[in-house]
C-alpha cells in the first residue's frame, strides 16, 4: 500500500520524536549519577577524622597547595595524630563562589577551626561569570539542543557556562565554552576572556605553559578580530606579549593605548604590576587622576605608590577625590579599607556568619604585607568571636634580611605575590605561635 506524504512526515516526525526521548532517557540515567556525586577536589575525597581536631583553610591561588600541606607537617610534629588540615584553596575563584558553596564544605568537613585568606581575586575581577546556582539539567547534552531548536541562540549556552563557573562547575563551563569555540561561533568579550582564563588553570595545573601562551594567543586574536576596540581583550593581549617575550609588539600596543586618556589608569596598573615600573605607573596614575578618570582600584594603587614615596598628603587628595575619607584612619588605612567592594563584604561576611553558625573557630588572615587593622574595621561587629590574625609585620621584619624573590614567587597583586617555601614558613610560625600553641 502506497504510503502518502502526510503519514510519511508523520512517520518521520514520529522517529525523531522516538529517538530524542531515548537518548534524553540514557542521558538523563547517565548524568544523573554524574551529578549527584560529590563535586571535584579536596572536597569530594575528604576522609572525616572524628577523632582529630579539623582545620579549615579556604582561599585562593595563596592558599591551594601551599601552606596548609605545610602546616599539617608542622602541626604533626608538635602535637602528633591530633590535627587533620583540609586544603581548600581554588585558583582564579572569588568570593561569590566561596559564598555559594560554603555550607557544602563546612557540612562536608565539619571544622573545628577555619583559616581564611580571601578577597584578593574579587580586587581583579578575575571571574567575570554570572553569579547563580547550577540544576542537574543544565549539562544534558539533549536540554542543550533542546535551548537551540527552540530558541535558536548560541549565546544560551555561553550564558549557561558563566552561570555554571561560579556554581563551582568550571570542568564542565570550560568544556561548553571550548566547543563554542572551536565550533566557530563568535562569544561576548566576557565568553572569551572565561575561556582565556579557564585555559590558563587547566595549563598550570599540567605545567603546560607553552601550551597555555598558544592558545590563548589564538583565543584573545580570534576575540579581537570581533572586538578590536575591546580594552579588556586588548590588555589580555598585552599580558601574553609579555609572557612570551614579544617587546616589539607589546610596545607597538602600549603607544597604542597611551594615545587615549581613558585608558591612563590601566596603563598605570600594567608598569605597576606586570612591567614592575612604578615610575612609569606613578606618570599615569597622576594623568588620569587630572582627568578624573581614576578608576577604584587605580585610586588604591595610586594613593599606595604615593605613601610609598612618602607624600601622605597627596595620597590622602587621591582617595578624597573618590571617596569622604573618616579622620581616624590613616592614609595606608583608608587605602586598605577601600579595597574590598560592597559585595565582597557582603560575601565575606555571609561566609564568616555561616562558618560561625557551626560553631568554628574563626581566623581571619589578611595577606602578607597588608595591615590586619582595615579588616578589624569593616568587621568590626564580630568582636571576639574571631581572631584576625596579622602577618604584615613578620614579613616587612624578614625583608630586612631576605631579598623579595627569596620570600614571594611573583608580585601579582602589586604589593606581594605568592609566597615561597620560605614565606610559607613564615606563615605557618605567625598561625602556630599565635593560635595552635595557645
């Protein structure tokens, strides 16, 4: 019997319609289990020590495989099978991640003491990413092309990416923005630079550098080859001129970006932090500051580099022009004070109430080099439920009779860097001495 057109169609449709509920069913069973399982990391092979008093070290790059390994060796060794140290250190994350995950690690860890050191990545912006909550659905490869047919737009899936970066699921982020991009469809700035920066973490972990330096050089070009006049692009593109060597170009884009005023305080905040010229930055910064195209964090920097030479005064001009400044503080005070942003305030103190609430002994460490009094008056309502422990005056002490590289690896936050096995050891003394001894 001759089959028409009409139940043809019909029949076809019906197939389609057979075959991607089959294969929603399979991937439904299949990512189900993927997901329900406990996250990546530290976290997902924590090994519970009831017996052992449990310490917390939550933080950022400073802190993932540095001195909370060392300060397990060194506890052991004065109190042995007494303390069990868990490691929860993330590069590249900010706060509205810790915040969003911090009841899952307090659940899972159940510490009796947490160490924090954070806030530095927020300063950076280093994650563009939409804050948000993940659900299981979202890495369906089905509901994936379902979003497409329906809705025929690519940047649904690069807006699922950055909402799942933050939800602590980079690996998966990371694998949607990569097929985006080697797919050939054409990201936002942000989509871009998540991926520039989710290639530099997968790289550093393997050690890949050379790898790290190629990629992103034909990410950040295929990025401007859309958005040429993209100032964020364009400063990631000064970054890698830099990392490999490449002078001649690197200069060619810096008289690039001298020729436009708005762009004097990045200008400034590149001599300081990645060409180590602060000269150089101090000639920008006071360009811009005339202008008034001082941004927040160039106005830190520059009112720190004027304390620095010794002209309080003008460093305290800097931050009045941006902000009314209290008489009680001093000009390194209120610059410190003003680092943190209203909403990484808001998080930190989300993550202290909730670490609090579990009945945790609360640390709250300040980074090497910086003055632990700013952060005793934005959280000042906590009184002496919290010990804020300072380090700033062990490390200027040890500079006295160590050379800078011998103490920090790098200066990438401008007035410190990642610390060394030496720094970490003087971290570790100031914790011991001043908590785990008493």
């Amino acid at each position: 019997m001759e089959i028409t057109k009409s139940k043809r169609n019909t029949l076809i449709l019906g197939f389609i319609i057979f075959s991607f509920s089959l294969f929603f069913i399979l991937e439904f069973a299949f990512s189900s289990f993927l997901y329900f399982r406990p996250p990546k990391g530290d976290i997902k092979n924590i090994q519970f020590e009831a017996s052992k008093h449990r310490v917390l070290c939550i933080g950022e790059s400073t802190t993932e495989g540095t001195y909370p390994a060392k300060l397990q060796i060194k506890l052991d060794q004065i109190m042995p099978n007494s303390f069990k140290v868990y490691d929860f250190g993330l590069t590249a994350m900010t706060t509205d991640y810790f915040k969003n995950n911090i009841n899952e690690i307090l659940n899972k860890t159940k510490p009796h003491t947490v160490i924090t050191m954070l806030g530095i990545n927020d300063e950076f912006q280093l994650s563009k990413a939409i804050s948000g909550e993940s659900h299981w659905y979202t890495s369906l490869l089905s509901y994936r092309v379902f979003l497409y047919l329906s809705d025929h737009n690519n940047n649904n899936f690069e807006d699922q990416a950055l909402k799942l970066i933050n939800a602590g699921k980079e690996d998966m982020a990371h694998k949607i923005l990569k097929i985006l991009y080697l797919s050939g469809i054409k990201l936002s700035p942000a989509g871009y630079l998540e991926l520039h920066e989710l290639e530099f973490v997968d790289d550093s972990e393997n050690d890949n550098y050379d790898n790290y330096n190629d990629n992103n050089t034909k990410i950040i070009n295929e990025a401007l080859s859309y958005y040429p006049e993209d100032h964020r692009l364009r400063f990631e593109r000064l970054n890698i001129l830099l990392n490999t060597k490449k002078t001649i170009l690197m200069e060619r884009e810096l008289q690039y970006f001298d020729k436009i005023p708005k762009y004097y305080d990045e200008l400034g905040m590149f001599y300081f932090t990645a060409l180590g010229k602060p000269k150089k930055a101090m000639d920008y910064f006071e360009k811009a500051f005339v202008n008034n195209l001082l941004t927040e964090e160039g106005a830190f920097q520059y009112a720190a580099l004027l304390q620095g030479v010794g002209n309080v005064q003008k460093s305290l001009k800097v931050l009045e022009k941006k902000y009314p400044l209290s008489s009680s503080l001093s000009a390194v005070e209120a610059i410190e004070t003003k680092r943190f942003s209203d909403s990484t305030i808001t998080n930190l103190r989300y993550i202290y109430d909730r670490i609090l609430k579990q009945k945790s002994n609360l640390i709250i460490m300040n980074y090497p080099l910086r003055p632990i009094q700013p952060m005793k008056i934005i959280f000042n309502n906590y009184g002496n439920k919290v010990l804020f422990l300072e380090n700033e005056t062990n490390f200027r002490r040890y500079l006295n009779d160590f050379k800078y590289d011998e103490i920090f690896e790098d200066s990438f936050a401008g007035d410190f860097g990642h610390l060394t096995p030496k720094g970490n050891d003087i971290l570790i003394d100031n914790l011991v001495l001043n908590y785990f001894q008493k």
